[in-house]
C-alpha cells in the first residue's frame, strides 16, 4: 500500500493483484471464494463493515444468511444465474454483467442452468456502510470523492494513472485496484484500455 505524495496521510492506493488472493472453500461444498478487501483490514465475518470478494459457484444452492447486510451479486463469467426468493418463488435471471441488490436476510437460493459460473460480491454493514456497484469499458477520468473506490479487472488490461501523484501502475484481469480517498482530498484517476476488451467492475463504498 502506497501514501499519495502531497496528499492526506489518510488517502492511500493499492494494487490488489489476482495472484494474492487465497481460495477457501464455502460451508456447504458449493463453491469457492477468494477475498479481494475488507474493511476494517483485521475486521473478520461479523464485524467487517464492507467486504468484496470473488466467488465460483461450482452448483445450486442457497446463499448463506447474512443478519444486517446488504449485498450486491454481479456474475462475470458463465451465466444466467437464477436467483430464486425461496418464500415467494420470485425468480430472478441474472446474466453476466448486470448487478443484483438484496438483503442477506432474504432467502434466496440460486439455480445454474448453463453451468458454474464466477461473480463478484460485494457486502455492506447496513447500519454502518453504503455503496453501489457498476461497470465500466473504455477509457475514464474520474475525479475522485471521498469514500472508497475499487476497480476490478473484469478483462483485458488498463493502464491506471493518478496524475500528479506519481502513482501508475497496470491492471490485468482478476486485479484490482483500492483508493481509499480522504475528507478534503480529491484525485483524479485515469484509466486507459489496453486491450480492446477491456472491462471493469467499479464499487464505491460511503459511510452512513
């Protein structure tokens, strides 16, 4: 991890890369899910105010219960999942690509009609934490408010740059990339395709 030069001791950017992550296999023999970044970083299942992790789904099954999380679910590879809210049957197809809100108090349980698939996960402290999820392709310039933002190599590749703070680097898929951006502080990022199927997964996470 890495202090801006000229910035708030608090402002801080870190490449994450695929490599790193560890696999750990779910409760229920399911899948596998490999954690990219919690918060706080020695916070562990339920204390954690944020956490974002990737996860392959290997067959059907129920979601874990979560008390007082909220959680957004983005499948990246493979797809349709089909969420299924087990008390009122409501069936939700969730093709790559596109992101899905719910509680960890819902009752959903997923079918995987095309096979397993892989997906990006993010999860919220209700009470203590917000944020979105989106994706992004093409080149970007953003300017930066405070919270945290992190960039996911969904494919391809991107140069990243923080102009005037001597910060670059590059992100291959399966990286990514964590700005923790202080009060008062507001760097712009520049992110350049190098690659023509570059994509990302950006999630930006705010405190309540």
């Amino acid at each position: 991890m890495s202090t801006f030069r000229g910035a708030s001791v608090a402002t801080r950017l870190r490449f994450i890369r695929a490599a790193e992550l560890r696999a750990s296999p779910w409760k229920n023999g399911g899948g596998i899910t490999r954690e990219i970044a919690i918060h706080p970083a020695d916070a562990g299942m339920d204390d954690f105010l944020w956490r974002i992790s990737a996860a392959e789904v290997a067959a059907p099954g129920p979601f874990s219960h979560w008390e007082g999380v909220d959680r957004v679910l983005l499948v990246t590879h493979g797809g349709p999942v089909h969420l299924i809210q087990q008390h009122t049957q409501r069936t939700v197809v969730l093709p790559a690509g596109q992101a899905f809100r719910f509680t960890g108090e819902e009752p959903y349980c997923s079918e995987l009609p095309a096979g397993p698939v892989r997906d990006f996960n993010l999860m919220l402290r209700r009470t203590k934490a917000q944020g979105h999820v989106t994706t992004c392709h093409g080149a970007a310039v953003q300017r930066l408010a405070p919270g945290h933002w992190l960039w996911h190599g969904w494919q391809g590749a991107y140069a990243v740059e923080v102009p005037g703070r001597l910060s670059q680097g590059v992100l291959e898929a399966g990286d990514t990339l964590h700005l923790s951006v202080a009060s008062g502080d507001c760097p712009v990022l520049r992110m350049t395709p190098r690659t023509g199927d570059a994509r990302l997964i950006v999630a930006r996470i705010e405190y309540s």
